[in-house]
C-alpha cells in the first residue's frame, strides 16, 4: 500500500430512493454538495467523469437457454445508483475519497473495488498452471 | 423493453468465484471467449469500454462512515465486471448481454440504462413543477 503511482478504484453507489423524501431545499442543498464533491476530484485529476444508472433494467442468467428479468427494482437498498472512477494512488485514498461522499449523510454505501490490470480469470489460469508444474508429473 | 435510451447502458457480471472449479485450460478458454467478444463489440462500435474489478475492496456505510470488508469473493452478487455499451435500446444490450461467455457458469449479467442526468435533478424538477403547478 506504499506506492504512488495511481491505480484505478471503482467506486459502486447503492442506495434505495431516499432523496424522494426531502424537502426542495434540502435537495438542491445535497445536488450542489455531491457536485463540488465530484468537481473538485475531477479538478484534481483524481476522478473521472461517473455515471448514474436509470432505476430499470434487465438481468440475464442461465446458459444456453438463458432467462431475462426485469429489475433491479427501486426500492431496493442494494441497487447500484451511480459509479465512479477514481485514479489514487492507494485503496486508503480511495476509502477517503468515498468517506467524503455528501449523500452517505442519508444512508446507502459506496462499494470500492480496484480495477483490473488484467483478467483476474487468466491470472488464475496462471498460477494454477505454475503450481502444476510444482508438482511432479510422475508419481 | 424496447425503450431507446441514447446514453447507453453499463453491463454488469455478477457471480461468485465461479471459475475457481475450472482446469487452467478450460480457464483461459473463457477467458480468451471473453476478450473476443470484448474486441468483436468495441470493433462494432457498440462497447466504448471495460474492466475486471479484483475480488477485494471495501465498503463505506451510512452517516457514520462505517468501513467494512466484503465479502467480495464468496457471494453470488460480487460485482466482477463490466461493459459500458453504446447501443440505444436495452433489447440490444440484453441481446449482447445473452452472448456473455460467462453465462453456463453461473455469471449473471445486469444491463442498466445510464441515466441522462442524476435521478436527484429529475426530483427536484419534479418537485419544481409541482410547486409551479
């Protein structure tokens, strides 16, 4: 956790449609809060422009048959509101970063998963690959 | 479904550690499946980007702040990825998200049109109108 070079965080927003309950005020309060909060990480060069998500969609499933549903649905707390890409040099920033996020006041959380650098699939690939050859071929 | 939406859709993988019961090989066949349908959509036009996420991380919860681990590799829902596709309706995007290679082995893929604008702007133009009413 010592390096400076940025890596690249995602930051996950999840929460249920709490701002339906405030009031006018309160809500153009929590738009400009949230909006200085991203500008000045964009300004800084630490975050990329995010994106929020439509509370509406589809899931796919299943293998060669597969099955679609609709949802996530709205209500639900565990919905994905927004991302957003933050370019740090260590998860502890990231984590301040995220601490930093005017809507936690109203509840809901904010996920942070470093990105990639390759597939984590082929880097499994990888290792299983070497601790195979570990191990004696005849035994 | 067929709703148009010119702000594209982000495409979700969603599973456990699936593939940790798969051989080396069968694993990087995916795994190269995967990277193929990637560059065949971004050679489309139809996927402006992408990226794995690693099965660790943090979450910060509520007004307290509160930081806690996962679980990020055990549960079915750990997000492991995803795709931000550029297409204009969410029958399109399903019908990319049908091809997922991931799918016959427990990947669950979410398709999720961008909002135009933060849902909050919506609220607050509502609750304008409303008081304008």
């Amino acid at each position: 956790m010592s390096q400076t070079k940025p890596n690249s965080y995602l930051l996950l927003s999840r929460t249920d449609e709490w701002y339906r309950q405030l009031s006018h005020d309160e809500l153009q309060q929590i738009l400009a809060a949230n909006k200085a909060w991203v500008g000045q990480l964009i300004a800084a060069g630490k975050a990329r422009p995010g994106v929020a998500l439509a509370r509406s969609g589809a899931t796919v499933f299943g293998g060669n048959k597969s099955t679609v549903v609709d949802g996530p649905y709205a209500e639900s707390k565990e919905a994905i509101g927004g991302t957003l890409i933050v370019d740090v040099a260590t998860l502890e920033e990231a984590i301040t970063i995220a601490k930093a996020c005017p809507s936690l006041r109203y509840g809901g959380t904010i996920e942070i998963r470093p990105i990639s650098g390759e597939c984590p699939l082929e880097a499994c690939a990888r290792a299983l690959k070497q601790t195979e050859q570990l191990v004696p071929a005849a035994v | 479904m067929s709703t148009p939406n010119k702000n594209g859709y982000l495409i979700i993988f969603r599973s456990a550690d699936w593939y940790k019961g798969l051989s080396p090989e069968q694993m990087q066949q995916v795994a190269d499946n995967w990277m193929a349908w990637f560059n065949r959509l971004k050679d489309e036009g139809k996927c402006a980007g992408g990226n794995p996420l690693e099965r660790e991380g943090k979450i910060v919860s509520g007004a307290n702040r509160v930081v806690s681990d996962g679980p990020f590799a055990e549960s079915k829902e750990t997000i492991g990825g995803y795709f931000l596709l550029t297409v204009n309706s969410l029958d399109e995007a399903v019908s990319i998200a049908k091809d997922c290679p991931g799918l016959p082995y427990g990947v669950r893929v979410e398709v999720r049109p961008i909002a135009p604008q933060c849902p909050m702007v919506d609220e607050l133009a509502a609750k304008e109108n409303l008081a304008h009413a």
